[in-house]
C-alpha cells in the first residue's frame, strides 16, 4: 500500500505535457552571435564572392593573411608577406621553461631618468669627484664615450634596433 503511494505522483508527473506559447520563440534570431562565417547569403551574393575582386559581401577568411596580392585578375604571391618562424636555439640552455608557483613575485619599480643615471653615468662621475678630475663646470676632464655623445646621437641610439626602449 505505503508503495503505491509513492508511485503514483511519478506517474501523474509523467503524464503531464506542457505546451509553450511563448512568441520569442517563433519571433527573429539574432544572426550576429552564431559565428557562422561564409555561410549565409544566396547563391547570387556566394557566385560575386567568388568572381569579383572586391566582392558587396566579404569573404571571411578566420584570421588568415592573404600572402600575395589580386592583379589583373591574377593572384601573385609576395615573398616578404610569406610568414617565417624564428626560433631560437637553445642548445646548451641552462633556463628551465617552467615557473614554479612557489617562486615570489618579483615587483619592480618604475625605471627613472635618476636610475637611468646611476645605472650609466653615476660611478664614473664619483670616482672622477674622488680623484679630483672634474672641470670648474663640474664636467669631466676625460670623458667617457657615453659622455661624448651629442643629443641627436643619443635619441638615435636609444631608437636603434635592439634597445630596450621598445
């Protein structure tokens, strides 16, 4: 008896249908968060995709570069725009890749004009002030190569390939 009971509200549940009659769901879809590329349009819009050269509608080509280029009506491919992979050598490489969680954060300043000079010019200029080589100006009797450099110099050496400035 005490099973019948139990059995009898699964059933009833069962036999239940439910009928929506929501209008969203016979209503329009927003087609722009499908990511279905190349995939609609009718056959006259695919047909111009492929014979025209600058087509109404784009072909989506999922982030791939063109390596050449459409003239004439004919595709020619440019070397420099061919993709290159460098990798570095590392034989005899003592860095490991992984980092360990465990290892503490490293936080570092912001790097300063101040720390831009006693990083280059600061020992230089003491050990001159020490040894009493420093000019009435407060410049250096012999002056380094760094010291000899012009502004123009400079600023063109710091914009070389190879700085860290980029």
């Amino acid at each position: 008896m005490q099973n019948s009971k139990k059995l009898l509200p699964v059933t009833l549940y069962l036999q239940q249908r439910l009928v929506y009659t929501s209008s969203p769901l016979q209503g329009k879809r927003n087609f722009r968060k499908f990511l279905t590329y190349n995939k609609r349009g009718t056959r006259v819009v695919k047909e111009a995709q492929r014979t025209q050269l600058n087509p109404p509608v784009a072909v989506h080509k999922r982030g791939v570069r063109d390596t050449g280029v459409l003239i004439n009506g004919k595709y020619v491919e440019i070397p420099e725009k061919i993709p290159e992979l460098v990798v570095p050598n590392l034989e005899n490489c003592n860095l490991k890749p992984y980092v360990s969680y465990k290892a503490a954060d490293v936080v570092q300043s912001e790097f300063t004009s101040l720390d831009l000079f006693n990083a280059v010019y600061a020992e230089k200029v003491l050990e001159d002030f020490r040894n009493g080589r420093l000019k009435d100006d407060g410049s250096s009797q012999e002056p380094s190569e760094n010291e000899l450099l012009t502004p123009e110099e400079a600023l063109l050496r710091a914009r070389k390939t190879g700085s860290d400035i980029f």
